[in-house]
C-alpha cells in the first residue's frame, strides 16, 4: 500500500512541477518556482528513500545483501534529497544531472531483473521497455540540463509522472498475481477438503 501511496505521490509531484512550469511567465516569479520545484523534488527523493528502507524492514533484514544496490541507491537517493533541500546554490541543472544518473541506474537495473526474470515472455519485454524508457529519460534530462530551468522542470514533472505510473502498474501486476496465487490456494485447500 505504502508504494501505491508513492506512486500517486510521485505522480501528483510531476504534475505540480508541469504546473509550476506553466506558471513560469514572469522572470520574477521564476526564482521562486525554481526553488519549490527543486524542494518537491527533494521532498520526493527522501520519501522515495524512506519508503525503500520501510520496504525492506517489512521483508526482513536477513535479505540485506541481496539488496545491498537497491538500497545503496536509497541511500544515495536520499542523499540527493538532503542536498537539494539544504544547498542553498542548488539548480535545476544540478537536479536534471542527479536524476539522469538516477534515471540511468534505474533504467539497467530493469534491464538486469528482466535478464533474470522468469516468468512470460510479455512481461520481460514490458520490464525492458521501462528500461530503455528510463534510460532515455536519463539522456533527455542530461540534454536539456544545459537549456533554461522551464525545459528542465518540464522533463522533470513528466520523468515523475513516469515513475509514479510504473509504480502503480507494478502494484497492479503484484496484486493481480498475489489474488491469483491467494484464489488458487483457497481452491487447492476447497479439493483437498
């Protein structure tokens, strides 16, 4: 549930980052937009690390080192979230830089679990199509670091939207296959009765 609440989260963050984007018509005004874009996405990296730590607590500590790179990049993840937050010199350019990197870390892990995934050859593809997704968007917001705050907070918001929707569509998978694997063990138990 606490990754549904994410994704929503993180979808309503890149909506408000399109928002704040369109609002960018005064030079005035800009500043400020630049600052509270760059603190909800902050605020968006801690609560990515916080929930990832929550995760793993749930699943048990005795699976810590086959998670030690998910969690490393938690760490990381929260890391950037601190900086951005407290750097007072913090850009958006700095931003685009930290999630392209992020993005692009994202993007080979998909293509590692789809390398080891076993399961329908539709879902394989699907797990490396959000991987080169996400490791195009790594590209695109490196290009654009270098162009004018707008166009970064653009790509921004929707590299948000995209994570918040993968992760709801991986909760949908999850709880589709958790209700099929629950509805087949109440029929086997129904036979073996």
């Amino acid at each position: 549930m606490l990754v549904a609440a994410h994704g929503i989260a993180t979808i309503c963050v890149g909506a408000a980052l399109l928002y704040i984007r369109a609002t960018m018509t005064n030079a005035v005004f800009d500043l400020f937009d630049c600052m509270v874009a760059l603190i909800l996405v902050a605020a968006s990296l801690l609560f990515s690390a916080l929930l990832d730590w929550a995760f793993v607590g749930d699943i048990g500590l005795h699976r810590f080192r086959e998670l030690r790179s998910y969690l490393l990049l938690s760490l990381i993840c929260a890391g950037g979230g601190l900086f951005f937050a407290l750097y007072p010199k913090a850009s958006i350019q700095m931003l685009c830089y930290f999630v392209a990197a992020y993005a692009l870390l994202l993007g080979i892990g998909k293509f590692r679990l789809a390398q080891s995934w076993k399961s329908a050859r539709l879902e394989k593809i699907l797990i490396y199509l959000l991987g080169a997704i996400a490791v195009s968007f790594s590209g695109v917001l490196v290009s654009v670091s270098a162009e004018d705050e707008t166009v970064g907070i653009t790509v921004l918001g929707v590299y948000c939207i995209f994570v918040g929707a993968q992760m709801l569509l991986s909760i949908a998978y999850l709880y589709r296959h958790g209700s099929t694997h629950r509805s087949n063990i109440s029929e086997q138990k129904h036979l073996h009765a």
